[in-house]
C-alpha cells in the first residue's frame, strides 16, 4: 500500500532563539546558520552541512530556527544575538525574503557576511551572496514533466497549486511561476503568484510547507473542483499531506502530484508512487559552502562569487522520476537515493 512517509517524524523539535553550539573547536571565527524551522527534513539536512564543515574548519558554529514556517521575528532575533556575539558570518533561509532586509543591512554594516542559503532576499542583492538551487528552474521540471506525462489530456488539465506561506517569498514566487512555465501556462507577472487567466488552474492555496498545510490546503481545492488530476506542491512535506488527503477521498491514483526538494523521504515516495516526480536540490551543499565562505571572509575578506551568467550561486538541480519522458532530463530513483540532499 502506498504510503506518504512522514517528514515530521524526521525533524527535531522547532527551536525559538535558544542557539545551539555544533561540536566545532572553539575558534575566533563564529557563524552563525538561521533556518525556517528546525521540523522540515531540508533544513535538518542543512544543518547537518554547516555543522560537519564548521567542525572541519574550527569554526565555532550557532545555529537558531523559526518555531514554524514563516516565523520571521524569531529570524529578526536571531540575527541581532549573531551580531551581538561578533560572528563573522550568517547563513540564513528567510521566512519574510523583504521584511528580513533592515536587519540583514544592519548585520552587512556591522562587517558580517550575509550569505542567503536555498531562498534568495528580495532584492538579491541586499545579501552578500546567495547559494540557492534555481528554483525557477526546479518547477519548470517539474511543470514540463507533468505537461509530457499527461500527453494530449494537459489541454484540459484541473490544477491545485498547493503554495508555501501568504508572504509569499522569493522561493515560492520561483518555484511556483516555473511550474506554470513549464507545463505552458501564460504567466503574468513573473513575480506574483495567482495572477494567472488560465482556467485549468483550479487555485492557489498555501500549506506552510507541512504535511497538515498540503492535507488542508489540497482539502480546500477539492471543494472547488472534485476533478483535479494535477497537483503542484512548493516541497515534499506539502507533498505528503496533499496525497493523505487525496486518498481520504479515494483519489489518489487518479491525480498526478510533483514536488521539489528531493529529501531522501520525498524521493522514497516518488518510489512509492505518492510522488511522480521531484526536482531534487542540494541543501548539505549549499550550508557547505556556506560555511566555507564564511571562513575565506574572515580570513582574507574575500566575497563569494556568482555562478557564470547568474545572480547567485547555483548548487544544482535534477528532477528526479522513474517514469522519464521525452525532452525533460532526468535521473531515476536509485541516483536519487544516492545524491539526496547530499
């Protein structure tokens, strides 16, 4: 039977502003990594990259999370203790990609280096670098996978656009405006979601990126239309829960459900069929790096640079499916299980 494995169970409890040393030697270098949360599996995983290289480097490494998605004072928070601590250097995912940029610019004028990790600031350029996946890239994957999976019946498709949070961030704004892209959907404003005209997108709905936000959010859609047979999900948690709600209605064999993010649990459930297709990111990498940059910055002053031809650099990305079709590259799961969110 399939089954929608549970990121939750994954995740360590939400942390407010408490901020917890990794095992680094102490150093007069300090970092410091602020995520969305501490429950998604992404961000565990991305803790996990800054916390390994941060012990490799001797960097003494503090590490503050949201209590839940889109918790942007306890971001504010964290950001004023990791300037108050004199560290070098801050990686963070923002929560509010716009709200976050006063106290970013305060940090940037104090002499730390802001490096936005997976989710970029709004304007890019109020970080000092960004090392992301291009998200825009990742749900026009997904979109054109899903397009050339239904063949001749994405003419006439019924769409659920299961979205993030109603600040709508950078990263949702991406991945969101890539889908409709992909699957040949007029978008209008690149930078808004829901302005779109085309009557197979049934809605939007947010999910906070859970597996409760996808079950209601996708709960939501179905009253509006019975016959949805798409689901676009912002990350596999959403992914989840859209699929629980799906099979609460005995629907889920009828409806096509993509992702992105690519966690070992999500590429499981491609697997299992919950998921047909994800596009799969690098978060270990990105903190990775991060943290490396955060050392050259202390060392040399030295700023990262951009990957050629983009604002921002690009850590990769691969949709991942066991049902490739034409004209979208892809790898299978097996590769997916060895590269997740390595």
């Amino acid at each position: 039977m399939k089954k929608a494995l549970l990121g939750a169970t994954l995740g360590a409890l939400a942390l407010s502003l408490t901020a917890l040393p990794s095992p680094a030697k102490a150093a007069d270098i300090g970092a410091c990594l602020v995520t969305k949360t501490d429950i998604n599996p992404f961000f565990v995983k991305m803790k996990e990259g800054a916390s390994a290289k941060a012990e490799e480097l001797g960097i003494d490494l503090s590490t503050f999370a949201g209590k839940v998605d889109g918790d942007h004072e306890t971001q504010v928070q964290a950001i004023e203790s990791c300037i108050a601590s004199g560290a070098k250097g801050i990686l963070i995912t923002a929560s509010d990609t716009k709200a976050i940029v006063p106290v970013v610019k305060k940090a940037r004028d104090a002499g730390l280096l802001v490096i936005a990790l997976d989710t970029p600031l709004e304007p890019i350029d109020a970080a000092d670098a960004t090392f992301a996946t291009d998200n825009f890239k990742a749900g026009e994957l997904i979109g054109k996978w899903a397009a050339a999976k239904l063949g001749d019946k994405a003419a006439d498709a019924k769409i659920a656009m299961l979205d993030l949070t109603p600040s709508a961030p950078s990263v949702d704004v991406l991945r969101d405006q890539g889908f409709m892209k992909g699957f040949g959907i007029d978008i209008k404003d690149p930078n808004k979601i829901g302005d779109e005209d085309d009557d197979r997108v049934v809605g939007h709905d947010v999910t906070n990126g859970n597996e409760e936000g996808g079950r209601e959010a996708m709960e939501n859609l179905m009253q509006r239309d019975s016959e949805i047979n798409v689901v676009y999900t912002i990350n596999e948690p959403a992914a989840a829960g859209a699929y629980e709600a799906l099979k609460a209605f005995g629907m889920q064999d009828g409806v096509l459900i993509v992702s992105v993010d690519g966690g070992c649990p999500g590429v499981e459930n491609v697997k299992d069929g919950v998921i047909g297709a994800t596009s799969q990111q690098y978060p270990l990498l990105m903190a990775a790096k991060g943290i490396e940059a955060i050392k050259a910055w202390a060392d040399s002053g030295e700023k990262p640079q951009n990957t050629d031809g983009l604002n921002f650099y690009d850590t990769g990305v691969n949709l991942v499916t066991d049902q490739p079709v034409d004209g979208v590259p892809s790898i299978d799961v097996a590769e997916g299980m060895d590269r997740c969110w390595g």
